[in-house]
C-alpha cells in the first residue's frame, strides 16, 4: 500500500527505494541507471505551465511534462517535429528535480484547476516504472488538490489507480488512452515499443472498474493503413464492452516538416506505396484528412450513440469535470472553479 510522506518539501509513497531517492536530489549532469538503460536529465526552471489558450482540450488549465522524448517509436508521432526542437527524441529524458519544481510551481498557484500530462511525452514511459516521476508528481496534485489529466498508450497507467481515486475525491479526474488499430499485429507495426491495443483495453477495464472516469483517443487515423469502417466499429464496441465512458477522434492525421519524413520512411517498411499516394492526395499538407472520412464519420456517430458513449469534446468536459467522488457517495457538483 502506497502512503504519502515528506521528504524534502516533496510528497512520495512508502515504496520509494534508496535509488528514487537519490536520483530525486540529484547534482546536475547526474545520470541515474535503470534495468533498461542510461536516464539522461535536463535542467527546467518551471514544470506546471498554464494553457494559452483557453482550456479547450480537455478542459485542461495547466500542462505538466515531466519527461522530453519518447520511447514508444510510433511511426506517426506529432512530437518528432522539428517545430518543438527534441533532439534525439527517441531518447527519453527527464527533468531535474521535477518533483520539487512541481511543488514549488504548485504552491504558487493562485487558481486550482485541471493540470494534463501527456500531451507531448507520454508520462508512463519504461523509465517510470522504476522512477515514479509521475506517480509521485500525481501525489503532489492531491497535496495541493488539483485536478487531473493523463494521456498515455501504456497499461503501467492501472498502478496509478489509487492516486486517480484519492484525486477524484476532490477535483476532476480522467485517463485517456490512446488507440488508434484494433488489430495487436497492425499496432506492433506502427506503435512498437508501447502496450498493444488489448493489454490497454484491459487497462480501460480495470480503470473502469475501479471507478475512473476514462475513455480513448482514437487518434490518429492514417490515411491508407488504418483509417477503415471495420477497424473504428471494433474500436467502439470493445470500447463499450471495457466500460469507456467517451471516444474522442481524429479522422486522418497532421504531418510537418521532421515528423513528416520520419513518418514516410517507417509506413514504407509496414505498406509499401503509402508514401506515394500519400503524397498525390495531400501535398504537404498539415491536416491529411482520411479519404473514408463520410462513412468513417457516419458509422463512428451511429455506433457511439448505439452504446451511449460521448465523442464531443465539451460533453466529455462536462461530464468527467462534474463527476466528484467523495469517500461515502459519488455527487454531482458544478465545480465553479473549474
């Protein structure tokens, strides 16, 4: 059983060994050795960023990104681009005295609210599982009773349950996982170092049951691979099958300068020809909507609302932000500060 302590103006859990600890207070430069390889760190000043613009995704008020780069190698990942400038991206990082940074960013905060991980390195990452970075991080949210919001494609996230139900005592709380092929084969091919599309199935099941308000980002779709009728309808009815609340999508995906060509070379290796019809049908686009778009659209509506499972951002909002669960009842609370 996991129980929050001090140490070092920090919160963390009754399981952290000697090595956490170390590598928590580490000098700069310090690289901590894991089984699966070399954690490299990067200095950061602040780590809990407001969002810019508005709270439209999600509902999200402050971003938190704990690690840089990622390690799942999918084939379509938006964070390759050469706009965010990761180098190395497939080398996962982390930020120096993340956790003191998140408590100290935390603290100062005047305005509670929703603060979403995910978005740009996936926070359950190999690396996690022996440093706690985000479990730890998620304790400090309930310290300060913050709401929150986490993105990931890796099943590690069911360790987490009980954090996820401590913070949904008092603040909104919900999992998005990433699905993008129903098909496990099709998802070691273009998602092949991550959890495959049954084992998070499993995780929404267990998260489900457990109370946890989540649901699937089904995204991206890529043109010409996975962008099929047959492929969303067994998306959706496992869906409904392992208790998901919601289905948000992306018929098609975006492609840009860095990602893009990273994106050609590895569909090549799985379908050949993809990139020469992708590139008579989008140029260089950015927003390559899937050329199955109408029917994908028709049937995905049909089938959600069949099982009663939203897909509209604002009614997903509203749905995970009022849902609070105290320790003796769930209520219903318009929440005025979110």
């Amino acid at each position: 059983m996991h129980t929050e302590h001090s140490h070092s103006g920090a919160i963390f859990n009754n399981n952290l060994t000697f090595f956490h600890l170390c590598i928590l207070d580490r000098p700069s430069g310090f690289i901590a050795v894991c089984d699966i390889g070399c954690m490299q760190y990067v200095p950061a000043k602040t780590i809990i960023q407001p969002v810019k613009n508005g709270s439209a995704w999600f509902g999200h008020d402050y971003n938190m990104n704990i690690y840089r780069g990622c390690s799942h190698g999918c084939i379509y990942c938006d964070s390759r681009s050469d706009c965010y400038q990761i180098e190395d991206f497939n080398v996962v990082r982390a930020k120096e005295n993340a956790l003191n940074i998140i408590e100290s960013d935390l603290r100062r905060k005047r305005r509670k609210g929703v603060v979403g991980t995910g978005a740009m390195s996936d926070p359950y990452n190999p690396f996690e599982e022996r440093l706690e970075l985000t479990r730890n991080a998620l304790f400090i949210l309930d310290k300060y009773r913050f709401g929150a919001s986490v993105t990931t494609k890796s099943d590690l996230v069911t360790r987490d349950i009980d954090v996820f139900q401590k913070i949904r005592e008092h603040s909104p709380m919900i999992v998005n996982i990433t699905i993008t092929t129903y098909d496990d084969g099709m998802c070691k091919r273009i998602e092949p170092n991550v959890s495959v599309t049954s084992e998070r199935f499993k995780a929404i099941k267990k998260l489900s049951d457990a109370g946890i308000f989540v649901g699937i980002l089904m995204m991206p779709l890529l043109p010409f691979v996975n962008d099929t009728v047959d492929n969303v309808r067994a998306i959706i009815e496992e869906a409904h099958e392992c208790g998901a609340k919601f289905i948000f999508p992306a018929f098609g995906m975006t492609t840009r300068a860095g990602q893009r060509e990273w994106y050609f070379e590895e569909v090549e290796k799985i379908i050949p020809g993809t990139k020469d019809k992708h590139s008579m049908f989008y140029s260089d686009s950015y927003v390559c909507t899937s050329p199955n778009h109408n029917d994908i659209r028709r049937t995905f509506a049909r089938e959600c609302d069949g099982f009663g499972i939203i897909y509209e951002m604002n009614k997903i909002i509203e749905a995970y932000k009022r849902e609070i669960d105290t320790p003796s009842r769930r209520i219903q609370s318009t929440l005025a500060n979110y």
